[in-house]
C-alpha cells in the first residue's frame, strides 16, 4: 500500500512522516493553507530521503513556479488532471480529479500510469469519495484514494476500495495546517494493518 502524507510545513513533520513509513510526502504549492513557499520547500525537499518520493502539489501550476519547483528536483507534480503540460524525462506527473458520476470516464479517458481520486470538493477539505464507485476504478486503475481519510477510516477505506494507495492531509491535523504527529503515525500504522492480514 503505497502512502502519501501530503500538506506537511515543517521539517519535523516530514521527519516523523518518514520515520512512520510513509512512502511519499506532498507540499503544497498551491493556494492552501497548507501552502509553502519555494524558499520554505527548500529544507523540506532536504529532509526527504531518497527512497521516500517528494510530491509537489498544485492545481494549475504558474509556468515561473513550475519551474522553480522543478529546479528543486521534486519527484512528482501532482495537478489537476486537466493539465497537461509536458513535464521533463524522469518527472512524474501525477493527475488529481474529484469523485464524481462521470469519474470512471474522466479516469479513463486520461490513459495516465497513476491517478488520485479526491472526495467531490476537492483537496484538503475532509470530504470521503464514493468508496464504491471509485472501488470500481481501482479495479481497472492504479488509483490513489484520498479525500477524507483519518486514522480511524483509513483501513475500512482500502477494504472497501482496494486502492494502488491512500493520501492524506487535513485528516492528520489538529488545525487546518498544523499536522499532528501522532495521527500521521497512527495513519500510516493503520494503513499498513491492512497489508499485514
């Protein structure tokens, strides 16, 4: 189960992601608050080690703030999945949609590798998916379930879904922005205890 703590602000939060076990962590660029700044990014991006994917995350990114982010040597850009501007060779792009009637078709008119499907009001907002109806795109698609997770929901989640992984933001806070660090160890203990049956 691969698991992504996204919207993280300080380097302590990313240290206690990663020794959680997390396999991604994602900072936000875009209009949040959650949001950091490229020269906040800087020691983050530092505090990611190698085996651990940094994800930037965006809407729709500003072409100057791109590729600032991109200079940063990020992983991924995560983004609205109707942006499709070319990325550089060794960049993953990451399309974000929201759950929907029409999500299977959405995800399956993008032909992407991976794909992360989000409640219906979008990122950061703690608002769950249709877990039944995005379970039938797992079946076909290497989904990434987010859109309200929390500790106490995330294993039921990946029960009912059978997602390729699971993103989770303001379900790990205790204020929006401000993650608690032992929800996001709580997160990723509760994920992996559905691989371990």
């Amino acid at each position: 189960m691969f698991v992504k703590i996204c919207g993280l602000r300080t380097v302590n939060e990313v240290l206690c992601a990663v020794d959680a076990g997390a396999d991604a962590i994602g900072l936000v660029f875009a209009r949040s608050p959650r949001q950091v700044t490229l020269e906040e990014a800087v020691p983050l991006l530092a505090a990611i080690p190698a085996h651990v994917r940094s994800v930037a995350v965006f809407r729709t990114p500003d072409h100057e703030v791109l590729q600032a982010v991109l200079a940063l040597n990020v992983w991924t850009i995560q983004a609205d999945a109707s942006w499709t501007t070319p990325l550089p060779a060794g960049v993953v792009r990451l399309p974000a949609l929201c759950d929907g009637p029409d999500v299977a078709h959405q995800v399956d008119a993008l032909e992407a590798d991976w794909v992360l499907v989000d409640g219906p009001l979008g990122g950061g907002r703690g608002v769950a998916a249709d877990p039944f109806r995005v379970a039938r795109v797992a079946a076909k698609h290497r989904v990434i379930l987010a859109g309200g997770l929390r500790p106490d929901t995330v294993a039921h989640a990946i029960r009912v879904v059978s997602p390729f992984g699971v993103d989770v933001s303001s379900g790990v806070e205790s204020a929006p922005g401000i993650k608690d660090l032992a929800k996001i160890r709580a997160f990723v203990r509760a994920a992996r205890s559905v691989e371990a049956k």
